[in-house]
C-alpha cells in the first residue's frame, strides 16, 4: 500500500488493514511508520493478538526493541520455521531506534511465506520519517504492507472522535468532546484510553457522553477549567470568569498560570482571524468559507467552539482584540518573573481578566 498524503485517507487506510485482520488475511510483512502512534499500536496490538492462538504464541511469537537488537539478529529470527503452527511473529518496536536497519532487506525481499514480520517505526522518537529510498523500505512495498500513520489536525479530530466513540456504541455532546479534547491535548491514544475508560464506567442505559460524565469518571470539572474559563471571557461573564480564576489560584499546579494565558491568546487570536473575515465581507464582498474551510482559517478545532465565537463575535472588535493580545504578551512575560511586582500567578490571572473585561 502507498503512502498517504491525507488523515482521511490513513484511516480509510487503517481501517481497511483491520478489517483484513479481522478476516484472517494476513501479509507477510507490516512495515507500520509515521508520526501519530496511536494507529501504528492499534495495527501492531491487533496482529499481535490474532495471528496466533495463546499457547502458539509461547513457542511462536517474540518481541524485540530496536535499541536492543540489530538486523542480523532479526534477520536470523525471521528465518526460522514455526513450532507445532503455521505461522511464527516477529514483532520490532521502536524500530527508529535501530542501527542499520536497512540491512533487513537481506530478509524483506524475499520473506518466507511461514513468517509474519510486524516492523514499528515512530517518526516522532528521531524527529524525522523512514527513508522510503532505501531497499529495505521498497522491498516492504512490494512484499507486504506498508502504513504510514498520519497525525490529525486540529480540525480533523472531532470527526475521528466522534467515530471512534460512535464504534464503541455511544455518542458524545460537543460539549464533552471540547472538555476531553482540552484534558488529553491531541494525543489520540489518551483520547482512545479515556473513551474506554468512559465506555466501562457508564450505566448500560446511558449511551450519550455528557460534560458531567467528563466530570464524574475522568475527574475534569465541569464548572472549573480553562474550556469553561475561555467561555466565560468569550461572553464576559465577569463573575464566572473571577469565580474559576479564583480556584486555578489555590490549583497552581493544576491550572499554571503560562498554561491558562496561551489558551486565552488562542481564543483571541481566533477572535482577531473571525473579524478579519467579517472585515473582508463587509469591504471586498467576499462571502464567508464554508464550515469546514471557516474552522482551518479560525484555527477551531471543533464545530462547538466555531458556533460560540459566531455568536458572540459583536461583543469583540478587532481594535479591542488587538489590545488584549498585547495584554496576554505582557502577562505572559509577568508569569514568568519578568515585572511581575511580587505577585503570584493567581493575582496576575485575576489582575489580566479585569483588564481584559475593562479594556476597549
């Protein structure tokens, strides 16, 4: 299979390897690469679990680490014949980590039919993708399987979510999703590991993940985070906002004062784009992108957080917006001890909201 160029596409792509899977057709190399982790492990778990039945896998199976082994030595477990089955699992995680992997093509061009090769190579841990013009990366094209797992933009997530959950037999309220989305960041395996959590926790009768389950079984309240923080600035609810300022202070740790400012600077940065676009409607006549295309231009990674800037953008003229970004870089710089006159982060929060919500 060739690379993708699009996530769409690699989870058209990682689907369909699972389906395979699934039914028992099997490749005799998976050369499983890319940035984004999370597909590469569900691929390399999936196989792992299903080839072989638990006492074939004691005689059958092993897995190395690249760091701890070398071509040679794979090459060599490759060729072995399976005991008392018809398969033997070679499994290589952290192939990135591999001196000369390269030399595998020694092997990867000419697989034997008795072996199922699983090769995991996380671009992330070197910072840069396998090099597909090398013979062993061609040979796994043409012998096998090659995935490269791609990491979604921020846009792209919400519908992956929602059909990640919807596989496991439930829903999710935008409202929920933006609150999980803000806990794990965009870390799909702790998005996977926390809708299994939820999926086990939740009664029978209920299939619909609401911001209080959020609360109840992942521990994010639903009254004080930075989500709720940003809503309240967006609508300037001035007591909720001082109200949640008030508990990230005797929170800290859990609410760090760098942390809450780059959030805000997102939300008004996204205000500065949205007036930006309604400048150009009014004086160029160029009409509005449609959602998809008005949520990449925003930099709004969910169609919840698009409808709550779209409602309340009168309350946010650009001249206004463009202060306050000058005020989030000077509290920025106070949080760090830079003119902070002594105080701790909790007051420079509360001080920043009162000159945001007074600022004009």
């Amino acid at each position: 299979m060739a690379k993708t160029a699009k996530f769409v596409d690699c989870v058209t792509e990682y689907s369909a390897i699972m389906s395979d899977i699934s039914a028992r057709r099997f490749q005799p190399i998976y050369l499983l690469t890319g940035d984004e982790g999370f597909f590469i492990d569900a691929i390399c778990d999936a196989l792992a679990e299903s080839i072989l039945n638990e006492a074939e896998r004691a005689f059958n199976q092993v897995t190395v680490y690249g760091l701890d082994t070398d071509a040679g030595a794979v090459v060599n477990l490759c060729r072995q014949l399976p005991m008392m089955g018809s398969y033997q699992v070679v499994i290589v995680r952290e192939a990135q980590q591999m001196s000369k992997l390269d030399a595998l093509q020694h092997y990867t061009s000419s697989p034997q039919a008795t072996t199922i090769l699983i090769v995991c190579y996380k671009n992330k841990e070197q910072g840069r993708g396998i090099d597909k013009r090398t013979s062993f990366y061609k040979s796994c094209l043409k012998n096998g399987v090659v995935f490269e797992s791609l990491r979604p933009r921020d846009y792209e997530v919400d519908s992956w979510l929602n059909s990640y959950i919807a596989s496991s037999g439930f829903k999710i309220t935008a409202k929920a999703m933006a609150m999980l989305k803000e806990h794990v960041g965009m870390d799909l395996s702790r998005m996977a590991q926390e809708v299994k959590k939820l999926s086990v926790s939740l009664p029978e009768s209920e299939r619909t993940i609401t911001d209080s389950h959020i609360e109840q079984y992942i521990g994010l309240s639903k009254e004080f985070n930075t989500f709720e923080l940003n809503d309240a600035v967006l609508k300037q609810d001035v007591a909720r906002a001082m109200r949640i300022a008030d508990h990230f202070a005797h929170n800290p740790k859990s609410y760090p004062i760098t942390l809450t400012i780059n959030i805000l600077f997102g939300l008004f940065q996204q205000l500065f784009l949205f007036n930006y676009l309604l400048w150009q409607q009014r004086r160029q006549g160029i009409a509005l992108p449609g959602e998809m295309e008005l949520m990449r231009a925003v930099r709004v990674n969910n169609r919840f957080a698009l409808n709550e800037i779209k409602a309340n953008i009168g309350r946010w003229d650009n001249r206004r917006v463009f202060a306050i970004l000058g005020l989030l870089r000077e509290y920025d710089a106070k949080s760090k001890g830079i003119d902070s006159g002594g105080l701790d982060g909790g007051e420079l929060l509360k001080e920043l909201l009162l000159k945001i919500f007074t600022s004009r």
